[in-house]
C-alpha cells in the first residue's frame, strides 16, 4: 500500500528548461579541417588511384566548418571526383568505404542534386541507387536527419 508522504520534492525541478524556446543546437565541432587538399586529390586523380582520391575527399569533408566558400570548393572537388569514376568501377570503389564514409558521400550526391552541371544528374542517380544497395534506406535517414552539412 502506497504511502503519504507529503513530499514536495518534485516541485523543485524547473519545467521550462526543457522548453523548445530555451533549446541551443549543439555547436558542430569546427575541428583543423578545412576541406580537402585539392592538389593531393588531382595527384591521385592523374595516378589513377580513385579509390585514394575520393577517400580523401571523404575523410576530410567540412562537415563542422561554416565557411561557404570552404564548403563549396569540397563539394566541387568531390564533384569532380565523382564523376571521374567510370559506373564499372563504381561497385568496387563503394565496397572498400565504411558506413560513415558512404554516408558523407551520400551527402555530396544529395548536395550535387541541389546544384546540376550538364551531365551529372544521371551519373548523380546512379551513385545514388549503388549507395542505397549498399548502405540501405538507413544511410538516406541518416544524411537527411543529419544537421551537419557539406
């Protein structure tokens, strides 16, 4: 049987700091990175290594940098990388990256859809498709939740 305590204990928590209006966004961390080295990713590109080049491109997205002009020179170098592979390649190239590998490259496909260039929306969709085979509906969510942007 329950008893009266007659505790007032519960009445000392502040409701309203879990109100939405007092909500601040975690600052993404706006680690040493600054994007890609772009000389580095057209050394490779020249060599042939495209599985290098696009790693590279990957691992160092501005993903915490609030720059444009940072994030517009990525994305036009991942661009550029993207659409050097050949769609034989493509299969092989995904399955050496990890998940959040594919899921930030998921990010430059979306972002490459937002700004078109004559040819690539196709090439775009068929990354899209064989990242979506890999990676499954769970990379989709996780790109479109995310609040961290290229």
């Amino acid at each position: 049987m329950a008893k009266n305590t007659r505790s007032s204990a519960f009445r000392k928590i502040d409701v309203d700091q879990y109100s939405e209006d007092n909500y601040k966004e975690d600052e993404p961390d706006s680690g040493p990175t600054l994007g890609p080295d772009e000389n580095e990713v057209n050394v490779l590109l020249q060599k042939g290594k495209l599985l290098d080049a696009l790693r590279t491109v990957l691992v160092n997205a501005p993903v915490g940098v609030k720059n444009p002009q940072v994030k517009e020179n990525a994305l036009a170098l991942a661009l550029k990388v993207i659409l050097s592979i050949k769609t034989s390649q493509i299969d092989d190239i995904l399955n050496a990256l990890d998940r959040e590998l594919l899921d930030t490259l998921m990010k430059y496909v979306y972002k490459g859809f937002e700004n078109p260039s004559e040819g690539s929306s196709g090439h775009l969709l068929l990354w899209h498709e064989k990242i979506y085979n890999i990676a499954g509906v769970g990379c989709i969510v996780r790109v479109l939740a995310d609040r961290r942007r290229v």
